[in-house]
C-alpha cells in the first residue's frame, strides 16, 4: 500500500487541540489562556481553536492579540452568537487536528500539568475519555468520582456518570467514527448528552484524581452558562439523556444504575421543596413534561437505587398525583424526621414519610424500604445485611404457616375493599 509523502517541514499533528468557546469572557479569559501557554506537555504539541460567539465585550480582540503572539500554534474563530455552548464547541472540534480533543470553558484554567498527565494516562491505558481532577474557585466542584485515580472505570458502577460537563479529555479518533458533536437545539445540558455517549460507545474511562487538573471558575457577574433556559428545557435535557441511556445501554441492572444518573440529578431537582410556592398551572405542567422520562424508565430496579425519599417524591411525580407530592414536600420543607420500621418477620426496614401505611394514597410499601444505606435526621439507617430476614431462617412448615396466613390476610382485605367502594 501506497502512503503519501510527509514534508519534512510539514506542522506536526498537535497531541491535544484545546477547544475554548468565549462569550463575554473578559477578564477571566485572560487567565484562561495563560494556562494553555503554561501547559508543561509543551506549546509544540498544543493547538488553540478559540471561538468568539459574539462578545462585545473585547472577548474577541483579546483572542486575536494573543493568536499574534503566543508560541501555542492559535486558531481563532469570530462569529454571531449562537445562544449556548455547544455552537463554538462544536465550529472548534471542526477544525481540531489533535489526537485528542479538550474543551476549556473560557471562565476557567488547567493546572500546569493538567494535559500532560491526561494525555500520559489516555495513552498508557488505551481509554477514550480522561477525568482529571477538579478545584472550585468560588464554586462547587463534583468531588466523589475523584477519590483515586482509575486507569478504567466502571461507568456502570463507579461515580463518573456525576461528572458529564464536557471539560475532559476526549479521544478525537472516537468523537470522528461516531461523528459526536454538541446537540446545539439545547440551551442547557447538551454536554451530559455528548459525554455520556463517549462514556458508553468509547474504549473506556481514566480517571486521573491525585493533581488539580482544572479549575471552576464562579464568576462575580453570575453568567454561567449552566444557568442558562428554564424547567422546560431542563426537563428535555433530562429526557433526552435518558435517551441516550436507552439507546447505548440493554435493559437490566446495568441500565437502571445509569437511569439514576438522569432521575436524581435532573428530574428530582425539578420537585424540591420550592415548588410550592409556583403556581398550580406550572406544578401541573411539570408533571406533565416529567411523564416523558418516567413513562418509560422509571421502574423498580431504578427505584430500589434510591434513598426512601429521594424515590417517595419520583414514585408521586411517576403517579401524576400532584396531591400525594405536595404533602411530601411540605413533610420536607418542615423538617420532619420519619420513624424507623423495623419488620422482625422480614427483616425490612423502612422509613414511615408521609402516607405509609396509608392504603388511600395507594403508594406501594415498597417506596418505604431501606435498600441503599439511608438517613432518618441525623441517624444513619442500613438496609438489612444479606437480606437476612427471620422468615427465611424459620424451617420449611412455619414458613408455608406464615404464607397462607398472609394470603388469608390478603384476601380478606380485598373484599373489604370491594364492600366499601
């Protein structure tokens, strides 16, 4: 087979292509690109593709100073704004040559040693996607998928899926074969849909958790584009993540590990305690808009993923019944503590939130039950080791004894159900 010549003066193929989409960046841009320039993986193996989504803020002129005199090898792009992060994403990863791709939020900077260590890592363990470590600098930072550095990464079992913004390292080769771009529709939430994809269609996640790879920047001017759209693009990021599950992931244990992902951080956050004090119409509307993800994925393998209140308050939204969820959140909003049931019979234990034990509201005693480590206050509650439960340690005659009991018990409940409709 033929291969074409290479010019011995030919650029070299940069290993990584920083992708750094600016909107009224100013100043923060300033320390953003100084660490791009201070990256020991040196300026000779970096490219910059810099995109101004219309500034007027000087954002733009900024970029075109620095492109004149920096030794990293810089594109820049100016163009109209696009209303969200995904247009200058993805016009930077169009024009990417590197190995692999980084996208850099314009408020934010690298540690020095940020893409030396992703790109080391990446290339020694064969992975298409690197989380490094992130650092707040007056802002919040997911910390629990970063207690020790993982060469491959369950995405399934381990706590990556807590971390889709789009600032990692991406494996270009990957992002090309699965032609992955930014859905740019979204206003909000379309980097959890792209990075969950490379999560699931790639060669495996690194992470890279003993040095501060990159810093999150809160701006005093309150403009992140996290921030931006309302409930009602929230709830159609939301769904279409779950989406994105759906497609990539086989129904069974697996796929309700990852549906939690889109049902706790996203969808439960829509029915916090605030929502009381919004108007019925959009309480309603949010109910409506929530059926779309619960309709098809909420289901009791997801369910049992759950903390007691965390699936009391989904359980309702699943239902519709607006009436059940008010009273739950007002139990929350108040501060209650729920009482500790512990059945000596089964060994279940469960936390008595509103209308257990109430056969009117129709919530099944499962949405009660202790099965991931919970709290009642301040008291830490424990699912039963095992599943051990005293029924199962009776011998095999006390057993049948206590299930024709309980199926007597049943059937008497039934027809009292009939007599008082």
């Amino acid at each position: 087979m033929n291969h074409p010549l290479i010019p011995p003066n030919a650029p070299r193929v940069p290993d990584v292509s920083v992708v750094v989409g600016a909107f009224d960046a100013m100043p923060y841009l300033i320390r953003c690109l100084e660490s791009v320039e201070s990256q020991t993986l040196g300026p000779d193996r970096i490219e910059l593709l810099a995109v101004d989504d219309g500034s007027a803020d000087g954002t733009g002129e900024y970029l075109e100073e620095f492109a004149a005199r920096s030794k990293v090898r810089t594109t820049v792009v100016r163009q109209p704004n696009s209303g969200g992060p995904g247009g200058p994403r993805n016009r930077g990863l169009a024009l990417a040559r590197g190995r692999y791709v980084f996208f850099l939020d314009a408020d934010d900077f690298l540690g020095d040693e940020a893409l030396e260590r992703m790109v080391a890592m990446a290339d020694r363990a064969g992975t298409d996607v690197v989380l490094g470590r992130m650092a707040g600098r007056g802002r919040g930072v997911p910390r629990s998928m970063f207690t020790r550095t993982v060469e491959h990464a369950d995405v399934r079992t381990s706590r990556v899926v807590y971390a889709l913004s789009a600032q990692k390292l991406f494996r270009r080769e990957l992002l090309t074969r699965l032609g992955l771009t930014f859905d740019e529709t979204f206003t909000t939430g379309e980097d959890a849909l792209f990075t969950m994809e490379a999560y699931l269609a790639g060669n495996g996640v690194s992470v890279v958790a003993d040095y501060d790879c990159y810093y999150l920047v809160g701006r005093e001017d309150g403009k992140h584009a996290t921030r931006r759209g309302g409930y009602e693009s929230r709830f159609a990021a939301v769904t279409a993540l779950a989406g994105v599950i759906a497609r990539l992931e086989p129904p069974g244990p697996g796929r309700d590990l990852l549906m939690v992902r889109p049902f706790t951080v996203g969808l439960l956050q829509q029915f916090a305690p605030a929502l009381l004090g919004r108007p019925e119409a959009e309480q309603r509307e949010r109910l409506r808009l929530a059926a779309r993800l619960t309709g098809p994925y909420w289901n009791r393998g997801v369910a049992a993923h759950l903390k007691v209140a965390e699936r009391l308050v989904l359980e309702c939204v699943a239902r519709g019944r607006l009436d059940l969820l008010k009273g739950v959140l007002e139990y929350t909003a108040a501060g209650s503590v729920p009482r500790v049931v512990r059945r000596r019979l089964t060994g279940r234990v469960y936390l008595a939130l509103p209308y257990f034990g109430d056969r009117r509201a129709g919530l099944p005693a499962r949405t009660y039950r202790v099965t991931v480590p919970d709290r009642a206050g301040s008291s830490r509650v424990l699912p039963p080791e095992g599943g051990a439960s005293l029924l199962r340690e009776m011998p095999g005659r006390i057993r049948r004894r206590v299930r024709r009991i309980r199926a007597v018990r049943a059937l008497r409940d039934a027809g009292r159900r009939v007599r008082n409709r």
